[in-house]
C-alpha cells in the first residue's frame, strides 16, 4: 500500500476477493442496487420454478438421463436433446414463409435437433468478397415478428428446439433503433493549466457533445512540465485518445501513469472558482463522460439499467408474439462474441467500482489522465483494479444480468466465446475468461477449419474449445457447446470429411454440442447457390452435398450422446493465478504459454480459477472437490503472473493442510496486483507454499494415465461406466487403467463390437489394439453392462475391382451433357469438356457386378476408394448407404443377390468448380446465381474473397477404384 499521506485510500479493506466472488442472483441484485430489477426477480419467482420445470434450458435438467451410462438404443439413434444445433441466419431479414418451412423441414431431415436464428445486418460486408441484398423488413418490426412467430411455429410442429441472438449484429449488442443516452460511454478528461491567484471555472460542456455528464474536478500539483494552454477533451483511461475522430482515434502510445507525478490533489468538483497555493505547477483536471461517436445503436454494456431496457424491448415483445412457445420451443437467448465498443464509464460505474475493488475510485481518477499517485507502483495497482472492475462490471451487469432476465422468463442464455475474446489490457486484459463463461447455460467456443481434406489443410489455427470444457467441469455445467466449422476462405469449399478432422479434435478436447456454422435462409429468387452470410461452411438446402450430410449429422449426435453421459474425469487442477486466459489453440499439455509445468502424456487437466477456488473448494477423502460432480487427484500452482491474490494462496495452504497434495512449478510470486489486498501478505504465503509443496514431476509419478495411447482422447464416468473418446489415424495400442474387457462403440455406423485384441497387462491394465484407419474415431466402454452385437470387423478382402467402363448422368442445368461415359474413372476437373470440368452438383455413376452363389448372405460392401466428395450408394435399385468420410465404404449385404447386380453410385462435389467457370461468363451465361463477387482472370484479393475464373479447380467424382469387398 502507498503512503497514507497520499490522503485517498479507505482503511476498510475489500470484503471480497480479488476475483470479485460471485454472489447468487438476488445479493448480485442487492449488491448493484438494481431495485427495479429486483422486483421483477422476486415478482417472478414462481414463474421461474413452474418455467424451468418445462425449459428445455440444457441436460443438466436432467441429471438422471445424463448421470446413467450409456444405451445400446440411444447409441444408434441419439435423442434429441443430443443431437448438433445450426445457425440460421436471416440475410438482412430476406426470408419468407416457404422459405422458413423449407428450411426447417430440411434441418430435422438431416437430424439437427434445434438451430440459433441470427439476422444478419451488414456484418462484414466486403464489396471485394460479397453484398447482401437490400433488407426485406426492418428487424423487429411487425413482418419480423410475423415471420419469427411463424418459425417458433414451425419449429414447434417439426419437435426443433430455439435460440435467438438479442441484437441485429455479430459481435454488438443493439437494435435497429437509436438509445440515446444507453449508447456506450467514455471517460473523458481535459487539463488545463492553473495561474497565480484566483481563477474562474468554466463548466462550459463542449458543443458537439450531445450527451455529457460531469464526474469530478481537480486540481493537481505535479512535478511535470506546465500543460499547455487551450487543452481539448481527451479519453482517460488506458492511453489517451483524441475525442476529434469518431471513433477515438489514439493519439498518445505512452503509458497511462508514466507522465506526472501528483504532489497534492484538491478536490474542487462543483467549484466555481478556485485560487492556487504560491508555488508548484498546477493543473485543473476535469473528468466527464460522453457517448461513443458512431454507436448510436449500440446498448451500453455497461450499464444494467440500458442492457434491462433492450433486453425488454426486443423479449418483451417476443414474449408477447410467442405465447406458449416462449420457454418451449424457444428456450435460450444468445448474444455473440464481444467486437464491439468497449465503455471505460456508466452512471453506476463509480458504486460498482467501489463494490469490486474496495474503494472509492474518485480520489484515485487523476491516474487515469496521466498522473502518478503514491508511486508508480501504486498507480499501477489502481490500474489494474480498474481494468478489473470494468471487465467485472461487464460481466455481472451485461452476461450476468441477461442470464438473470432470461432464467426469470424460463429460458437460457449463452455467448459465443464469453466474453474475453480480445485479449488485450484496454479490454479483457484482467478478466477472468473461466468466470464470464461460467454465466452461460451452455458455455460455448468456436473453432474454424481448412478448406482441403487432410494434412494442414484440415485445421486452422482458430480454435477454442479448452477452456470453454474446462469451465464446465468446475462449475457443474453438462454442455459445452462450440461454434462449428466456421472460416472466410472460398465458401462452399468444405464438405464432410474435411469437417469430420477437427470435430473429432474438438470432442476430444471436450465438447459435446456442435452448432453448426451456417445455414442460411435463401429464397428461391436468389437462384443456386443462393446468398450466404460471410463465413461458415454451408448446409442449406441449395448444397450441393446437402442430401448426403445427413449420417455425419448422425455421427456429431452419436458422439454427443456419449459425450453427455456422466461427467468427464481430469487428472490434475492447476491454479494459474488471477485471470486465466487461453485462446486459440488445444493446450493439451500446458495451461498456458510461458508455463513451465508440461502435462504428460496421458493426463488431463482443469484450471481452477479464485471463484471455484474461494467459494467452492473443499477436500474431499484427500482429492479436490468443487461440488461439480467430479474431483481431482491433486492442485498444482504454476503462477502465469508474479502478482496474485493473496486470498488464494491462503485457500490453496488450507486445501494442503486438509490432505490435498498440492505440487508448484516455477517461482513464488512477488505480491498482488491490485490496493485491495496486501502484498506483503501475498509473497509471504507464496514463500510458503512453494517451499512446502511437491513437485508436479511427484503428483504424476504417484499417479496412472487413464489411457496411455498414441490417439487423443476424452474420458467420461457415468452410472458405473468409463467412457473413452478416441480419434487418430492408423493401428496402435491404448493401455486402460481399467479392468474387464470394452465394448467399442463406432459412431459411423451405430454399431458395438468386441475389440480386435485386449489382453491384460503385468501392472493389472487392460491393453487394447485399435485400428482407426484413416482420421477414424471410436468409443471405448468399460462396465456399461451393454453387450457387443458382434465381433470386430474383419480386415478387407478384395473380392474383385468394378473397372469396366461406366455410364454417368449428371445433374441437369449446370452445363454438364446429360450423359457422358467415362471408360476409367478420373476426377471431372480435368475433363476435356469444358461441362463437366467446371460441373458442380450430383452425378450417377452406373455398372454392374457379378456375385458368385457362394457370396450371397455374407458381410459384402462397396469401397469406393477415393470420392471427392460424397456418395449414395444403390444396389438393385436398393439404397445402401451413404460414404462420406473414410474408408468410404458402403455395407450392400442385404442387397446384393446371386449373379448380375445393378450398382449406381450418386456422387457430389462443391459449388467452387462451377463458380470459377462462371467467373469467365458474362452474367446473363452463368448457371449460378449468388451474392459472391466473381471475377474474370487471376484472383487479386486473397483475403474473404470471392472467385476468380484462374484460380485453381477443386478435385471433383469418383476416383476410385471401386472394389466388392468381403469382411467376414
């Protein structure tokens, strides 16, 4: 702490800790003062209980369902409160009442189990890349509404459950209309210098400022340089910028307490005029706030009162529309990751400071124009406690209170990436990631994927699924939900086998609820492809391989419901420190980058943040529990800052002195990091504990992997059951600390077979021999009382290659020739017939075989080798299966007869062959019809861009070779 005689620090130290404890919703509410919001709390209490007995809110209202083990029944065909969601986007409102049940009728035959409707209103939207079309209707006007109750409807009727994104933008929080003053704010400061004698005041408020609070008025004697004369308004805080552009442009990169040091403050706030002491240099620092410029849409986030008044204007309403639907078949409300304007002040920010940090923020405001208080040191600790109260004032009166409102009104809520999706100091640089996703019903990510099948090409670097899993196992939460397969590349370039790679990664990581990014809305006048949102891999009904996505949607559904069962099983805790944070990336084998603790292989891990770790935390027969309905071997510490709360050190020494074996990596810290608590203190308990703690390299060895295997895995316990996730490629061994033999559970097919080998080890594991294939997943079972349908399936045997010539049809009116026969098979982009190289759509590939007497009864199927992208395969005009993902094979037993049989294999591509052909035609030639920009010769822009007549075409068919193959 700096010096008392710096006259403005409270001698009451802060009642809660540095992470700011989170409260139940009613002290939250006594705690902010919302009193308004508190009646409509406590009015509608029982309508709360009656509601969320009927919500659909998530599994964890149904904890029997999702604690029993695993059914053979829901196994091979998922229910539908497991099954992946999708966005649904509404282009600028474009959508009509066809177009909503076409749409709809299309997401329950392909097996979604409900959808996310988000209208979009001119997100990134790049004339290089796309436009959208003019809007049909404003949001939330009556035809809106009209047609959102149509789909709630609609949804209703097909058994589809709802959520529904509470703004007209991504990543902002708004409306169509204006909210005056509930549009963001900033802290503003001006600084004028003080003459001799007395001088006057102005409150003059600045003339192009609409909206204008004062805050408080200063003067200040510092060491620095006199200010110069005819000082205009600057934004305080972290930096200082310039109020002249619309958008705050920065006009000063120096640090916020690196200018001035504060010899004496002077409180002169509602002074008129004020006379200077002789002597010094002297300054008159006034602060005020004022809205954003260029956000008059946008809801101050800030400010619980302006989030109550949208989240009234638009649920309110739709409460309305809905009637009985409301809470049934829409039963969450969304907001998306936070890229928009980011407040530095509110009318409650001061109270809400003084509630998080501990003390009065007013004498402190002149660090945030630049003046040093008590010392650099001390500066930089009000600092950080105002980074920290924003972000934790983000949180309670924007997530927080949203979850609130809706749970009032018997729905849900989630984010898309919780909130810390920036991570930088003006922004989320003190937040605690864990936290902000722990006031989601169903804590949702993201990840994005490459646009070519395998190698590289099949991930990219976006992907944040960790942490969001990782919240839901401390806090108790049975979803964790991720926005799936998004990217900006060439659109209509993914397909199925392709987005199958990073799914698996991502159950492996943990989740458990895809909702597929997107399906957008097109009517029929935007023609084929249609209009599209600017990102995502699209799965509407104008794709190309939209028939054929239906068994990978029951692939996603067959792993969700096992991945829903129980609760997973970690290792390890590990405590990082005040604000853990991981973004982009798997994190598998350490918490964070710098970390210098390494998770072995076969371990897993939760991070534990002060919330869990200070109100929930307990030792439980020597393991660590947070009530979440799973535990933990031991806690390691392994600080990604020098400066923690001192509160959790002291908790983290009681938990050891329990019983808990608690292991440190790394250095003790130094201190705290903010003036609520004494640093002094924090290094002292750090010293402590780290020269009394294990080391992690002794919590591991005294520990068994629950597999040790070369695949990724995830590990679940339910009803007696333990349940492995693996995915990989090839043959390898998986080692289980488990006893008894597994079932394996293919989610490709639905089946349950005994594994190819298992043999017990000398250490009293089960060794198992997996054969994955290529980029394969299965589940293995322990002590589900569930019995195998039968053995593994056997290794391939060619019984003969279908290489005589074959006849193909391909799909009218995208240039093709109706017929083409092709003597060997080779991919359509390097045909000589300028039709079928630039062919997008479906084919069918027609020939025959002979099957020999003896053959007839036994376990036959298609392998089709090499089909870019996905095939139907028919057998004696009987539909076989659909091959869509390695080893792109077909089971044909029951179809297959004695002597000659017909065999016709319908194969799709993409749309990107025929788009790059109708780069090079003028408009009127073209035989797609799409809001993406094409242009004729070498693509110039690389980024979001549209398609280019040169650019390279994708592999398109049925390559081969085709093969009749026995497994028995």
């Amino acid at each position: 702490m700096p010096p008392e005689s710096a006259n403005i620090f409270l001698k009451k130290p802060c009642k809660k800790n540095s992470s700011f404890a989170r409260l139940t919703e009613l002290e939250r509410q006594l705690k902010f003062g919302q009193m308004k919001f508190l009646t409509i709390f406590l009015a509608a209490a029982a309508a709360v209980l009656a509601a969320c007995s009927t919500a659909n809110l998530s599994e964890a209202d149904n904890p029997q369902a999702a604690d029993s083990g695993p059914s053979a029944a829901e196994f091979k065909n998922p229910p539908d409160t497991v099954r992946p969601w999708c966005y649904w986007w509404w282009v600028n409102g474009n959508v009509d009442r066809d177009t909503i049940s076409k749409d709809l009728a299309g997401m329950k035959k392909l097996g979604f189990g409900g959808f996310l409707l988000f209208d979009a209103r001119g997100y990134w939207e790049d004339s290089r890349h796309l436009f959208y079309p003019k809007p049909k209707c404003e949001f939330m006007d009556e035809t809106w509404r009209e047609n959102f109750a149509f789909a709630m409807k609609e949804a209703s009727r097909l058994g589809l459950e709802a959520s529904a994104n509470l703004s007209n933008c991504a990543g902002r929080f708004k409306g169509p209309w204006k909210v005056g003053a509930d549009a963001p704010k900033r802290l503003i400061c001006k600084i004028s210098p003080l003459g001799k004698g007395k001088v006057k005041l102005s409150s003059e408020k600045p003339a192009d400022r609409k909206y204008f609070w004062d805050v408080a008025r200063f003067a200040v004697r510092h060491d620095g340089q006199k200010f110069p004369e005819g000082g205009g308004w600057l934004n305080a805080g972290d930096g200082l910028y310039s109020m002249e552009a619309t958008s705050g442009k920065r006009t000063d990169n120096a640090g916020v307490t690196g200018r001035r040091n504060a010899i004496e403050i002077v409180d002169i706030s509602g002074a008129k005029e004020w006379e200077a002491p002789n002597g010094g240099q002297w300054a008159d620092v006034r602060f005020a706030y004022t809205t954003f410029d260029g956000h008059d849409y946008d809801v101050d986030v800030l400010d619980p009162d302006a989030v109550a008044r949208h989240y009234g204007r638009m649920a309110g309403e739709l409460k309305k529309d809905l009637g009985g639907l409301f809470g049934k078949t829409l039963t969450h409300f969304y907001t998306m990751s936070w890229e928009g304007a980011v407040p530095t002040w509110s009318p409650n920010f001061a109270a809400d400071f003084k509630k998080f940090a501990g003390y009065d923020i007013k004498k402190w405001l002149p660090v945030l124009a630049g003046f040093r208080i008590g010392g650099k040191e001390a500066s930089d600790k009000f600092m950080t406690d105002f980074r920290r109260a924003r972000n934790e004032t983000f949180r309670a009166n924007y997530y927080e209170n949203l979850a609130a409102r809706a749970h009032a009104d018997g729905l849900g809520w989630h984010s898309e990436s919780g909130g810390p999706w920036i991570r930088t100091a003006p922004v989320f640089g003190e937040a605690d990631q864990l936290e902000f996703l722990s006031d989601n019903d169903m804590p949702q990510g993201e990840f994005w994927v490459g646009t070519q099948f395998g190698g590289e090409k099949g991930r990219c670097g976006r992907y944040l699924v960790k942490p969001i899993a990782n919240t839901a196992n401390i806090y108790g939460k049975d979803r964790v939900a991720v926005e799936a397969f998004t990217h900006m590349n060439r659109h209509w370039s993914s397909y199925p086998a392709l987005l199958k790679i990073t799914a698996d990664s991502a159950f492996a990581d943990g989740a458990n609820m895809i909702i597929w990014h997107t399906y957008t809305a097109s009517p029929e006048k935007f023609g084929k492809p249609g209009i599209e949102y600017f990102a995502g891999t699209h799965i509407n009904g104008n794709v190309t391989w939209h028939n054929m996505a239906a068994p990978f949607i029951e692939y996603l559904a067959r792993c969700q419901y096992m991945l829903t069962r129980g609760k997973s099983v970690s290792d390890v805790c590990v405590y990082t420190g005040d604000t853990p944070y991981q973004h982009w990336g798997e994190w598998k084998d350490k918490p964070f980058k710098n970390s210098r603790l390494k998770i072995p292989a076969g371990f897993s891990y939760d991070i534990a943040n002060n919330d869990v770790l200070l109100n929930r935390a307990k030792v439980e027969n020597g393991r660590l529990d947070f009530g979440a309905g799973k535990t933990y071997s031991a806690l390691i510490v392994d600080l990604e800052s020098p400066l923690v709360s001192a509160k959790a050190l002291e908790k983290i020494l009681e938990l050891k002195k329990a019983g808990l074996p608690v292991a440190a990596a790394g250095n003790p810290p130094a201190g705290c990091a903010g003036l609520g608590e004494n640093s002094d203190k924090a290094a002292k308990l750090g010293r402590e504990l780290f020269a009394s703690a294990k080391s992690p390299e002794e919590i591991f060895a005294s520990l068994k992997p629950a597999v040790d295997t070369k695949f990724a895995f995830a590990h679940r316990r339910a009803g007696g059951a333990d349940i492995y996730f693996l995915t990989g490629s090839g043959i390898g061994k998986a080692v289980f600390a488990n006893s008894g033999i597994p079932t394996i559970w293919n989610p490709l097919d639905g089946s349950i077979t005994e594994p190819k080998s298992a043999k017990k080890t000398a250490d009293g594991r089960v060794e198992v021999e997996l054969d994955l294939g290529e980029r394969g997943a299965v589940f293995a079972v322990f002590g589900s009382g569930v019995k195998p349908d039968g053995k593994a399936p056997c290794k391939a045997r060619e019984i003969a290659e279908i290489a005589t010539p074959w006849e193909v049809e391909f799909e009218r009116g995208m240039g093709a020739p109706e017929k083409a026969v092709f003597e060997k098979l080779a991919p359509w982009n390097e045909s000589s017939d300028k039709g079928i190289k630039y062919f997008s759509g479906t084919a069918a590939y027609k020939n025959s075989f002979e099957l020999p007497k003896g053959l007839v009864g036994k376990k036959l199927s298609i392998g089709l080798g090499k089909v870019r992208v996905a095939a139907q395969v028919f057998v004696n005009g009987q539909y076989c299966g659909t091959a869509w993902a390695p080893p792109f094979e077909v089971d044909i037993s029951k179809a297959a007869k004695e002597g000659k049989n017909s065999l016709e294999i319908k194969v799709a591509n993409t749309w990107e062959n025929r788009l790059i052909g109708d780069a090079a035609l003028p408009e009127g030639q073209r035989f797609t019809k799409s809001n993406m920009r094409l242009y004729k010769g070498k693509r110039t822009n690389t980024v979001y861009s549209g398609f280019a007549s040169e650019e390279k075409l994708s592999e398109s068919g049925l390559l081969g070779p085709v093969k009749l193959i026995r497994r028995d």
